[in-house]
C-alpha cells in the first residue's frame, strides 16, 4: 500500500472513530440522565450499551491509529492486526453488557415497575436515535473509504444500537400510553438480543484474521484468473494467501518457461503484479518463479515439506 493510500485510510478510520467516540459520550450522559428520571430498565440496558460504545469506540481508535503505524524492524509487515484485536477487546466489552442487560431485563418481566417522567425518556430516546443515524452514515462512509475492521466493527454494533433504541422508544410508549409494564422488560430482552448479535458480527470479522485464515473462494479463483490471463504464464501453484486489516497477503508459485532469462522471467512477474495490485488495492505480494515442469515438495497448502535424512547406520 503507497504512503498516500495508507494515510488516506487512516484518515477516514480516524475520523469515524473520534465521532463514534464523541456521539457515545453525548448519548451516555442523556442516557444516564433518562434512566435517572425514569428508573426505564430499558433504557438502563441502553446506558449500559452506550457506556461500553464509549470504552469501545476509545479501543477503536487506539487499534486504529497502531494500525495506521509504518512497518518497523520488529514489525516488517506493517500493524494492520491491531484493528483486529481491539475488535477482539471490543467483543469481550460488549458481551459483558448483554449479560448484564438480559439479567436485568429478566428481573424486570417478573416484576414489572411504572415507568417516571416519561416526556423526557422519550426526548432522549429520540436524541439517540437521530445521532446514532448520522454516526452510522459516516462510518458507513469511512469504511468505504478506509476498509478499517475496527470501524466496520463499530459501524454493526451501532446499527444494532438503533434497533434497539427504537425498542426502546416504542416500549416506552407502551408503557406511558397504555400501561403494558411488561413492554419495558421485553424492550431490555431484545437489547440484550442485538448486543449478542453483535458479539457474533464482530467474532465473525476479527477472528479469521488473527488466525490467518484465507481469502474467499471467490477471491481465490479471481487471484488465479488474474494470473493465467497472461500468455506466457504456464500455470501457479503454493497459492497462500490472508488478510490483516484492510491489506490482503497473497503469494504463489508462477510457471514459467524454463528457456527464457531470468529478466524475461521478471518481466513476466511485474505484469503479474501489476494486474493483481489492480484488482486488490494495497496487497502485499510474493511471487516466485518456477521453471514449468519442475516437480517441488510442497504440502497440500502450498507450504515446503521439511525433508529428514535418516543417518545410515554406523
């Protein structure tokens, strides 16, 4: 990835992460405020949410900007996985408030309680849901633009934030309106149910790539087509590939004509390249060139197979 492409990305992740950070700070402060007033365990659940989208969103823009860090001598491929673990943090924050928030949703459907001042629960539960819109269009924006992990993680817990803020709006008109005190506890309930769907999110997109796991079969089969678009090309194999962050590891074995010259042979490779870095902004690339025809020990995935020499008798 160039140095202007990468700042470009961090700038956008940057951005995403201070708003996220800002619109969490506002919306746990009215939130407190609301719950105090009205004793709402709905919107207790959505307090306790808020208040984890601040330390989270905060985890987000620490993992962000050790992402966005040049490569160093101790870390010669960069810091992309940064995003990733504080996506793995994040997880662990949010799941602690589902629990909390299932708990307390379930004590209160079996003893349900009236609700206080609620004209001024609702207002909060507005407020909360026209910025959490406006923080969702631009994260929306900037993992368009940046590919960030750590603000596309951010970006699905808020929209299941404005789910279940809208739950809790509507259970708060139950409850004032027509007196369905049951309607508070089941807004918490299904709080609790998009605060594991969003653990399940986040898992789904950090996991993969702290395990190094490969790209997409799609991906996969575009790589290859890629590269046996080109005539001189007899074939690739040991193709291996992964992700960290926004940037994309691949490398392969091309086959080659053994009779050109190994500038022929480089020539050819830079054609690869280029065709690849087309289609994958930002990769990372490894392309060896083997002689067509030569049988190599590799393994089913492309690794070297380690070969011992038992030692003859004396």
């Amino acid at each position: 990835m160039t140095g202007n492409a990468k700042a470009d990305r961090a700038k956008w992740a940057r951005i995403a992460t201070l708003w996220s950070v800002a619109t969490a700070f506002i919306l746990a402060t009215a939130k407190a405020v609301a719950w105090q007033q009205s004793g709402s365990v709905a919107i207790l659940g959505s307090l306790a949410d808020s208040f984890l989208d601040l330390l989270a969103s905060g985890i987000a823009f620490i993992g962000v900007r050790m992402a966005a860090q040049p490569a160093d001598a101790n870390h010669r491929f960069g810091h992309d996985k940064a995003e990733a673990i504080s996506s793995l943090v994040q997880l662990v924050l949010i799941t602690g408030s589902a629990v909390f928030v299932l708990v307390e949703s379930i004590q209160r459907l079996m003893n349900p309680q009236p609700l206080l001042n609620t004209d001024f629960a609702l207002g909060i539960m507005l407020l909360s849901l026209a910025l959490t819109v406006v923080l969702v269009s631009v994260q929306t924006y900037a993992v368009r633009k940046s590919g960030s992990m750590a603000t596309e993680s951010d970006r699905a817990h808020y929209v299941g934030d404005f789910i279940g803020n809208a739950g809790t709006l509507f259970a708060v008109i139950l409850v004032s309106q027509f007196g369905l005190l049951w309607a508070d506890g089941f807004a918490g309930l299904i709080a609790a149910g998009f605060l594991f769907w969003s653990v399940w999110e986040i898992s789904r997109r950090a996991l993969p790539q702290l395990m190094d796991e490969e790209l997409s079969d799609d991906e996969r089969y575009r790589i290859e087509r890629l590269v046996l678009e080109d005539e001189e090309v007899f074939g690739l194999h040991a193709l291996r590939t992964r992700k960290a962050g926004s940037t994309p590891y691949i490398q392969f074995h091309l086959e080659l004509d053994p009779e050109i010259s190994l500038r022929h042979a480089h020539e050819i490779a830079a054609r690869v390249d280029k065709r690849l870095r087309e289609e994958f902004p930002g990769a990372d690339l490894i392309i060896h060139q083997d002689l067509s025809g030569m049988t190599e020990s590799h393994d089913a995935f492309g690794q070297f197979e380690t070969v011992i020499e038992e030692e003859e008798p004396a």
